[in-house]
C-alpha cells in the first residue's frame, strides 16, 4: 500500500522521523512553517547526522501555504508551544481514516490534537531518543532510545501499520495500552531535570552532582506524582528513580530546555511543570516548587531576551 506520512515540523524529532520513514520505503513530506524554511529546506537538503556520519534523503517539502494533500499518517513534532499554531490546518490534509500522532513533550499536546480529529484517530509517541536540530531538515542523532507508540483509543491496525513502518526504518518502538502512563512519567522526569538544568545552565549531571539541584528536582517530580495518583495514572515505573538513570545516561547533555533557553527561544515549561501546576489547582495539591521553577525559567526567558 502506497500510504502518503507527512511529519509537520522540520526540526530535531520531525527530521528523525522522516529519516525512518524513508529508510522505511516511503517519500516522506516534511510541512515547513513557511514558504522561507521550505525554500531553505529544498536548497539544503534533508539528512541526518551519526557518529560524524551525514546520511541524506529525499523528502518531499512543502509549507502551509503550498497546495496541500491529504495525507493516511501525520506526525506533529513541533514544540508543545507551537501545536495550537500547526495544527489549525489538520482537517485540512486529514481524511476519515487518517492517524495523527502527537511527538510532544508534556501534557496538552495530544488533547488538542485529539479534539481537532477525535480521539480514536489521534496517538501519542512518547520518544527518548536524544536528537539536536542542526538546521531545518537536518539533525544530529545523540544517543538512542526508544519510542512509545499507543492511543487512549485502544491499539488499532494503524498503530500497529505505524509500528511496523518505523521499526523497519531503524527505530526501536514499543506499543502500550498505557500510553498516559509513559506521557506522564516522562512528564515528571522532565519537570524535575529540564528547568533544573536551565536554571544552573548545566549539563544534566548537575541533577546528580550538587545536592541542591538534586533536592529541588527531586521535589518537584514528587509534587507532580501526588497529581498523577489523584489522577489515578499507572505510572510504567519510579520517575523519581528513572529521573536519575536518564541523568546518568545523558550526564553531558544539555536539555531540550536549557537549550531553548541558550538559544533566546521559548521553552515548554507550561507544559511540562505548567500541566502539574493546572492539576494541582484542580485537585487542591499544592505545587510550590513547579510553582517556583516555572516563573524561575519565565524570568530567565524574559531577561534573555531583554538583553538582546
């Protein structure tokens, strides 16, 4: 089946995926913001990077504003604060029997998604390999990882297709009926390392190195665990204890958000810390310390850019 996957995003993530699928025997169709990334895009190329090693592919590239197709797989791999912005056009390249799948950070991304094309043609990829933007259509592959594939529909024929796909184009993927579950346990585990690591504009080895940082993060995962046993989520595991492991893992990595930060961009503290915040105000638990790490990071953000 000749199956039409597009990825909207041309970052870090969307650039992975679209290696895969291509490795995969598709053409994927990377959607760019606009018509000034799309014609960067096409003048570069698209490739991935391993181990000092460039490995190009073809992609079809298009923006919004392009005559638009309509596509049988759709991954959203923008930023969280960027969803609501690119997925205003979903019902556009949908149809009745496509899947959407949200690659964000945090909570949020894929109930918006979800209420755009309903719930059972929505899914979530809770992603841990650790890739860097180099340039739009391209990037940098860090360490490997593994992908979490479910839906809170159940687990269709297309989740199982979308399995098969990127585990042929050379990504480790998993399937779970507990899809909240992963979402939330890399939601806690990022609300602990991710503002930690910002506010120290450290690696995230600080996390174990200086008992204040692994004070503080560790504080702020076990606020977002009263949420999600209020929640009534199944977490997988110990987000406080594979906060740790991944810190070790990935001890010389500058997070996802530290580097949102460095590079004067924003940063997806609201839905990261923010989503334990939001609940907690809905459930009556107190979360001063996500409290205290959101306005922390907020602040950096504004004073970054003022001294532009």
């Amino acid at each position: 089946m000749n199956l039409k996957i597009a990825i909207v995003g041309p970052g870090a993530i969307g650039t992975l995926i679209a290696y895969s699928v291509y490795k995969a025997g598709y053409t994927p169709t990377l959607i760019a913001r606009d018509t000034t990334i799309r014609d960067h895009i096409k003048l570069r190329g698209c490739s991935i990077v391993r181990s000092g090693v460039e490995y190009r592919f073809d992609a079809n590239i298009i923006s919004w504003h392009d005559r638009l197709d309509r596509y049988d797989i759709i991954f959203v791999a923008v930023k969280a604060y960027d969803v609501d912005n690119a997925i205003r056009g979903l019902k556009s390249i949908t149809h009745e029997d496509s899947i959407v799948i949200s690659c964000q950070n945090g909570i949020g991304s894929l109930e918006a998604i979800e209420s755009i094309v309903g719930r059972g043609r929505s899914a979530a990829a809770v992603i841990s390999y650790g890739a860097i933007k180099l340039d739009y259509g391209r990037s940098e592959l860090k360490g490997i990882g593994e992908i979490i594939l479910g839906s809170r529909a159940g687990l269709s024929s297309k989740i199982y297709k979308l399995r098969d796909i990127l585990s042929r184009g050379g990504l480790n993927i998993k399937l779970s009926s507990n899809i909240d579950g992963f979402r939330w346990v890399k939601t806690l585990i990022n609300a602990g390392i991710n503002p930690v690591t910002a506010i120290f504009n450290a690696p995230n080895k600080v996390i174990l190195d200086i008992p204040e940082a692994r004070e503080i993060a560790e504080d702020a995962v076990s606020e977002g665990l009263k949420i999600a046993s209020k929640l009534n989520i199944e977490l997988p595991c110990d987000p406080i204890r594979e906060m740790y492991r991944i810190a070790g893992l990935t001890a010389e990595n500058y997070s996802s958000m530290l580097q949102d930060l460095l590079h004067y961009k924003p940063t997806e503290i609201d839905y990261i810390n923010g989503a334990i915040v939001r609940f907690g105000r809905k459930l009556n638990i107190p979360t001063p310390i996500n409290q205290f790490l959101i306005k922390a990071v907020k602040g950096l953000v504004r004073w970054r850019r003022k001294s532009l």
